[in-house]
C-alpha cells in the first residue's frame, strides 16, 4: 500500500511540474528575461512576442534596450537591486559559449584516436 501512495505521489508530481512548464514554454527553454521576476505573467508573454515577432537583429535590440531601461526604473521604484548588465546574449553553457569549455587539440583522448 505505501509503494502505491508513493508512486502516485510521485506521478502527481511529475505531472505538476510537466504543466507548470506547459504553461510557461520560457521555463521549458529555460529562457532568461531581464528583470522577469518583476513582470506579470502577461509581460512575460507580450515581451517574448514582440522579440520573436521581430524581423531584424536591430529591432530586436531595440526592444531589449527599452526593455532593460524599463526594468531598471521599475526596480529602482520597488527599490530592488538589479544587475546593471542584461544577461549575456546566448546565455548557455556549451560549445562555443565564449570558450571556456573549449578543450583543444588532445583533449578528447577517448577510444576514437
């Protein structure tokens, strides 16, 4: 009986976690959006349209600048510290994410020499 009470605790709460993310694609991508934590949900939302809807490179940062100067005047209103800088465009950790994790020749050193 308790193996059951377990295992149905941990399906609800899969499944909770799985529609928090259906709800917010951004969390699925794990997408940043500077000063995110002081917008509503809608926000969220129209900010992310206008950025995909986007059609140049300039008017998406455009957007991003009048984004961040908005967000900065909000928390400087709530009186809440925010880093002066937006995240990092491209913002993960991976090949070709400034070079950090570049090894260089040899240093695979796996079965495929």
């Amino acid at each position: 009986m308790l193996k059951r009470t377990l295992i149905f605790m941990a399906s609800t709460l899969a499944l909770s976690a799985g529609l928090a993310v259906a709800a917010d694609p951004a969390m699925a991508k794990h997408e940043q959006v500077y000063g995110s934590q002081l917008m509503t949900q809608q926000e969220r939302v129209e900010y992310r349209a206008r950025i995909r809807n986007a059609q140049t490179a300039e008017v998406r940062a455009q957007i991003r600048a009048e984004h961040h100067e908005r967000m900065q005047e909000r928390a400087r209103q709530l009186g809440v510290a925010m880093p002066a800088d937006p995240p990092a465009m491209g913002g993960g950790m991976g090949p070709g994410a400034g070079g950090s994790l570049r090894m260089g020749p040899g240093g695979g050193g796996g079965r495929n020499r």
